[in-house]
C-alpha cells in the first residue's frame, strides 16, 4: 500500500506503521481462533441443545433453551463440587505461589553450586510426565506396602497401618492437592527467581542503609518490583487448579472414591462422556469458564488498563 508525503505529496510507497505489527500477528490469530475460537462456539452451542448418545449416532440435535442450565443450578451435586472446586483452587494457588517465592527468594541467596543442585531437582520433577508421577506417588500411598504408611506406623502411628488414603474424598484431595502443588512450584520458582535477579540491587542496598529490615525490604521493595510476574503467575495458578482433572482422576481410578472426590473437571467428564448427556456437560464447561474469568477479572482488567495507556 502506498501513502503521500506530507512534505511533497508524493506518493512514498511506504506501508502504514500499523499494518506491519497486525499482520505479523495474523497467523497466530488464525490459530488461535481454529484452535480455540471453534470449541468453545461449538461447546456454546451444544450447551443450548439436548444433545446425547442419540445425537452422536446421527440424530439432530434439538435446541432446548436454558433447560441445560436449569438443570445444573438445580442440581445440589453441582454446588457442592463447586465450592469443593474453588476451595481446593485457592488452597493450591495460596500455597503454590507461598512456596514458589520462598524457594525462589531463597535461591538468591545460595551459593552458585547449591543453586545449580537445587535447579535441576526442581527441573527434573517438572519434567517428569504426569501419568509417570501420578504412578509413584500412588506407591507413596499404597495401603499394603506404601512408603509413608510404613513411616507412619513406624513412628508410633498403628491406627496408618494398611490405612487406604483413596477411600475418603477428604485424603484423596489432599494427596491430590500435594501433588499439584509439587508440580507446579517449580515453574512458580522459575519464573520469580528470574524476576527477581532483574531487580536493581542498588535499590535494596539503599533500603538497607536506611534501616529497613529484611521484611520491609521485602515487602516495600522486592515485592513491588516483581509484582507483575506474581500477577501473571497467580493468575495461570488459579485457570490451572481451577481445570485441575488428570491427578483427580488418575488417583479415582486407582480406587478412589468419586462421587465425595470430583472437582469440576471430572464433574464435566463424568456427565458428558461417562453419563453422554453432552448438553449438560457442555453447560457445566461454560460455568467453569465464567467462573475462571470472574476469578481472573482484576488481572485482566489491569491488562486491558496497561494495554490501553501503553
């Protein structure tokens, strides 16, 4: 495309300074939007509709209005998986990000071997698929010859022996809940300590010879330098634990219990595949979907507010 000069009125055959950058990001849009744009229209549409094991072999599907929802909001199951959900979200978030600063803080302050030690441990359980950790953290907990039921018991505790940790929803979370976090401080850690190494350390050192204790370095100066990246990490923590399904499932196959144990993710699996009432199942996806974004409303907004004054 070309333009006039403004001081010569010829045309320069210059592009327009905001053609480039938008199509440079065309293809990823395009990606973007088959990828991800066309699921979630067809699950939109398909939670409108009843649409079950009979659609599946061909039959068309009828439109049913908000019956899909009525459904699942009077239904006392859905509430109460959905408080389970977000309960055992924040619980994961709070302790994923807790532990991931301590670690990452604590690694500014290691001496380069150390640090390098504790790096790749962290990397390598990241790294680990989660079928393969999900496989060893069940031996952790196997009733007959489990590692920590034989700790327990040797440690004067007999009411663990041959204790089955999956039969209760209450342990089965926990477990399930420590397994999250392990695998997902790591990158927490990562992503802070590289933060944090960008921080001016002339900033602290002046801090301190002001007489800020290590506290108030932290909280006024350290904290407010990475803030951006605890933003953007808290917020992939609570999309991640509030969508969590692998480690759920895998340890509810492994006889656990699922009706006192589902999160929403098994929830939608449950009724959609497991029961094939679809429709349902779709409602509850786009529940859970409103439910991330309201979660993630401040983040986003402080996104939209950035992008607009940059």
């Amino acid at each position: 495309m070309s333009t006039v000069s403004a001081t010569t009125g010829r045309r320069t055959g210059r592009r327009p300074q905001w053609l480039t950058p938008l199509l440079l990001g065309l293809p990823a849009l395009a990606v973007v939007l088959l990828s991800q744009g066309y699921p979630l229209v067809r699950q939109l549409v398909m939670s409108f509709q009843e649409f079950g094991l009979r659609q599946q072999f061909g039959q068309p599907p009828e439109f049913v209005g908000l019956r899909n929802y009525a459904a699942v909001f009077s239904d006392s199951v859905f509430w109460v998986v959905l408080a389970r959900s977000i309960v055992f979200c924040a619980v994961c978030a709070a302790l994923t990000m807790l532990l991931g600063v301590a670690f990452a803080v604590m690694m500014t302050r290691l001496v380069p071997a150390v640090r390098v030690v504790l790096q790749s441990a962290m990397l390598l359980a990241w790294a680990i698929p989660v079928l393969s950790s999900l496989t060893v953290w069940q031996w952790l907990f196997n009733t007959r010859n489990g590692l920590v039921n034989w700790v327990l018991v040797r440690s004067g505790l007999d009411q663990f022996d041959r204790y089955a940790w999956l039969l209760q929803g209450t342990t089965l979370l926990v477990i399930a809940g420590v397994i999250v976090i392990w695998m997902s401080v790591p990158l927490v850690v990562f992503m802070v300590y590289a933060s944090l190494t960008q921080l001016d350390p002339e900033v602290l050192e002046a801090a301190e010879l002001d007489g800020a204790s290590g506290w108030q370095r932290f909280r006024y100066v350290t904290v407010p330098g990475v803030a951006p990246v605890l933003m953007l990490v808290g917020l992939l923590q609570i999309i991640w634990d509030i969508r969590v399904f692998t480690q759920i499932s895998v340890l509810q196959d492994a006889g656990g219990v699922a009706e006192e144990s589902n999160l929403l993710g098994t929830y939608v699996y449950q009724i959609g595949l497991g029961q094939g009432n679809y429709g349902m199942g779709s409602a509850v996806a786009m529940v859970m979907l409103v439910i991330t974004l309201a979660l993630t409303a401040g983040y986003v907004r402080s996104l939209v507010r950035q992008g607009a004054t940059a």
